[in-house]
C-alpha cells in the first residue's frame, strides 16, 4: 500500500496512477483539487485491492464519498457487466443527495451506469434494474426478496450507519447483516463519523455484520483545512466591514459558494438586505423558521441556486457542499465554533477571512493561540487590503448601508414569513377555503417588497471604477504602496466629459427644472435670486 504522506503532482496524477478512467477524472477535475487527501490514499488502494469487509471511520471534510464510490463506480464501468452497488442510507434528503454526486460523477459516461434512489419498494424496475441502488434499510429487505436482485449485488454500503442508528434503523440494519453477514459473498463497508459517543453502539452493528472486517480510521487535526489555507483578519470598524464585503464580492477577489457567519439573527438580515442592495442573491439560514424551510435553504444553497449563505450559530446539521470562502462578519472568540465552520470549505483555493474591531483583538489572540497548540504555527496574517481602492468604493455604498435600518430588517422577515405561510403545503387546503386571506397576504407581501431602483447604479461596476490592479497585495506591493502612496488608477478615472464656459452665466435665463420652481413661475411668485456663476467648470 502506498504511504498516505506521498504527494502527487495533483489530484489527476494520483487518480491517474490509481488507473481510475479519464471520463471519471475528467468529471472530478471541475472541483479544482490539488491533493488526494489522507483517507482517500488509504482508502481507494484498499477497495481496488479487494478487501471485502471494511469499517471506515471519518470526519468531515475528509473526502470520504469520493475515497469510497469513485474506485467501485469505476469497477462497474469497466466490467461491463450487471453489477449492483446498493447504498442505505436515512433520510429521502441523503438520498438525494447521494444519487445527484452520482449523476455528476458519470456525467461523462451516462449510458454506462443506471442509477436509481428509491424510498417505497414499488418504484424498483425490475426490468431494468439499476448499477446503483440507494435507498434505507427498511425498503431495502424489502426489495432483496427479489432474487435477480440480490444475486447481482456486489457491494452493499451502509451510510453514516450511527445516524441510521439514531434514526431508528437498528432492527432493520440487524435484519439486512443476517441476510448479507461475514459469509456472503457480498462486499461490505460501513461508514461511521468518528465521536466517542458511538462506539459502542456501532461495534455492536459491526460484530453482527462482520466481525473481521478491516477498520480504517481517520483522525485529522480540530482543522485540518487550516493546513492548506491561510487565514486573515481584517480590522475595521463597522460599516468598514460593508464596504470591505462590496469590494470582494465587486472586485471577484471572492467568488463561488461562499457562507458568512454573523453573531445573530439581526446581524444576518443587515448583511442580507445589504447583500440584496448591491445586487447580490444571498439567504439566512433562520433557526426561528420551520425545519423544513431550513432544509429548503440549504438544498437551494447546495444546489447553486445561490452563492451567499448567512448562518448565525453552528447549526449541528450543516451539511454543504462545494463552499470556496469563509467570511466571519464577526470574530467569534470560540475555537471550536470557529474550526467547525473552516471546516466547511470544500476547496483547496479560497479565503478564510475574519472582520473584527479593535477592542476585539483579545479574541484574535486567543484564537491564535488555539491555531498554534493545533497546528504549530501562526496562520492568521492581515488582509493585505490596498486601502484606496477600498475608500474610493464609499460613497458608493453609503446610502445602501444607512437604509438597512431596524425597520427595514422587521419588514425583511416579515416578508420571507409570508412567503413561508403562502407556500406552504398544510395550509394549501385552508387557503383555498380562505381565499381573501390569501389575497391579503399577497397583497401584503406585494406592498412590503423594497423599491430597490435608488440601488440599481450598485448592481454592476462601472468599468471606469474597476481598477487596474488587485484589490490585494503582495508582500512587496504592500511595502511599495507604504513608500509611495500613488494615487489609484482605473480604467478611466474621468468619464465625463470635460466643460468649460467663460462667459458668465445668469441663473434666471435658463429653463426651470423643479416643480417647486415651475409652481412660483405659474403663480407670479417671487423667485429667490442667486449670484451669477463667473466661471462654470465641470472638472472632477
């Protein structure tokens, strides 16, 4: 077996030698990966080898469904033949979930593998049975009374088995080892997330499976991501850090899935309505909405149907996919919140960043310390933030910052309530009995929404305002910028044109342009005289 310390060239180059086939490689290289990580080098040498019985212990962001499916998928495909990899797993969301990363992981060879999720046993086709079945344990001992079925099974997975268990799956998945136990000719994996707190419960599972299986453990450090990103602050006051958000997002300095963790519910609907103002679709994850709305939200997010994810807390059933950037809007002082949400980031290219103000550098601090006794070094540096290009974007902002106001936040929530109620399914019925309910919602909804026309001029950069360098330095451009102090170019600093008059210009000889003026002229008012204007020039 290879040695998990090896380093590749990149992520391809180790596929490559795993003799993993180029329409596979080809659908994995969209993500961008630059090494394999340690439980994919253990694990896809030990399923290609033939190993028949394994338990893989993991944590999150360990890339286990990649390390585990992606050597069996490539199997299949390339026996061409009638083989069935069955996955159980405990809800119709990881179901969904499962069969969408497969549908991307054979986009490439589609004709090749049939693929099915199925939660009620009658949705099977028995004519064409799939390559790949994933469904839950109850369904499951249903559907293996079927005896063509059962006969193709290569490899039977058990999903994140000490969820099933909480779930209330024991008996079912005690009835399916007894069917597919340490004699069957069947491979079988389990996985279970690595805490203290289920191991005895799934030594008991695993016994009754297979009792000699083969156990893979992965322990990574509290954050292993850290070892592969830097992470920053940045300090700032707090409109400060509004403006520093614009001129990311503005800029593409981030871009892709991005979460930003504030410190509370009011705090994520400023920075939502913020987000809105300058044209940029962002969602809370709102613990206060019903749990269904939330799974909504972040199947919306993972989905890509958004880019902006707020989350307030470190909600216990975050699970998303392909996150690039981490922004903290504000400092947490909690080692453990904070690594629990860096783990989140899905990529080995993107931006940890955390905005503090100055009183809060103590949390800072011991942040650090956690970062050193973890991971032995210090990895938080300053945002090298090149400060005029960030103060030339302020008068922009300025007005959208002032109108997210309390009142403005009420009316935000208010909103995004309303549009629960009216899509919900259990009132569907109430609603078509109460029909001018409906309408008054509606027309309420209608009548709260915010007229964002004074914001459109934020929704595109002007090319003239886009500079013509990055919005963060170097090393050496910082050390530059420090000696120097240039003045910021842009693509065109001036795009007006350029006026000049010699000729003095009297006020009352020019057409009136305001209703209050026009109301006087009508009326025989007197309008209050101005002094002339010698010299009229336009130059910024």
């Amino acid at each position: 077996m290879e040695s998990s310390k090896e380093e590749y060239k990149d992520f391809q180059s180790f596929l490559e030698q795993r003799d993993i086939i180029p329409m596979l490689r080809k659908a994995v290289a969209k993500d961008r990966l630059l090494q394999p990580t340690t439980l994919q080098k253990k694990l896809i040498p030990i399923i290609q080898e033939g190993q028949k019985h394994i338990l893989v212990k993991y944590e999150e962001q360990s890339g286990l469904k990649l390390g585990l499916y992606l050597p069996i998928v490539n199997s299949i495909i390339e026996n061409k033949q009638e083989e069935i990899l069955v996955v159980l797993c405990y809800s119709k969301e990881r179901i969904n979930e499962l069969q969408e990363f497969f549908r991307n992981l054979i986009k490439f060879r589609e004709e090749a593998v049939r693929i099915q999720g199925i939660t009620k046993s009658k949705e099977i086709n028995t004519e064409a049975l799939p390559n790949i079945l994933i469904t839950n344990p109850k369904v499951f001992l249903s559907l293996a009374k079927n005896e063509e079925l059962k006969s193709l099974i290569i490899a039977l997975v058990v999903d994140q088995v000490d969820r099933q268990l909480l779930l209330g799956f024991e008996e079912d998945i005690k009835a399916v080892a007894k069917e597919f136990g340490e004699e069957s000719k069947v491979r079988i994996i389990i996985t279970v997330k690595e805490t203290e707190d289920t191991d005895e419960a799934v030594k008991a599972i695993k016994n009754e499976f297979m009792p000699s299986a083969l156990i893979i453990r992965f322990r990574q450090p509290i954050s292993s991501i850290d070892e592969k990103f830097v992470h920053y602050y940045y300090t700032c006051n707090e409109d400060e850090k509004f403006l520093l958000l614009f001129a990311l997002i503005k800029l593409n300095t981030i871009y892709g899935k991005t979460i930003i963790k504030v410190e509370n519910l009011y705090e994520g609907y400023k920075v939502k309505i913020f987000l809105n103002r300058i044209g940029v679709t962002a969602q809370v994850l709102n613990a206060e909405m019903p749990t269904n709305t939330q799974r909504n939200t972040l199947q919306s997010f993972n989905s890509a149907h958004f880019d902006y994810l707020i989350i307030q807390g470190t909600e216990k059933n975050l699970r998303v996919q392909n996150v690039r950037n981490i922004i903290f809007f504000t400092i947490t002082g909690n080692y453990g919140e904070y690594s629990k949400v860096t783990n989140c980031v899905s990529f080995q290219e993107g931006y940890i960043i955390t905005m503090l103000k100055e009183e809060e550098e103590d949390k800072l601090q011991r942040l650090q310390e956690k970062q050193k006794s973890h991971l032995g070094g210090v990895l938080f540096l300053e945002l090298p933030v090149k400060k005029r290009i960030l103060e030339s974007f302020a008068y922009r902002i300025r007005d959208a910052i002032k109108s997210v106001t309390p009142k403005a936040i009420k009316a935000e929530k208010a909103r995004e309530l309303k549009k629960v109620i009216l899509g919900s399914k259990k009132l569907k019925t109430y609603f078509e009995e109460h029909p001018q309910e409906k309408e008054i919602l509606t027309k309420q909804l209608t009548k709260n929404k915010i007229d964002e026309r004074r914001f459109a001029s934020l929704k595109i950069l002007p090319d003239y305002l886009i500079p013509k360098e990055s919005l963060l330095a170097n090393p050496v451009e910082m050390r530059i910028t420090e000696e120097t102090k240039e003045p910021l170019e842009t693509a065109d600093r001036n795009p007006l044109p350029v006026f000049s008059n010699e000729e003095p210009v009297n006020y009352e000889d020019l057409p009136p342009t305001s209703g209050r003026k026009l109301w006087k002229l009508r009326h025989n008012r007197r309008i209050k005289k101005k002094p002339f204007v010698k010299n009229l020039n336009f130059v910024p």
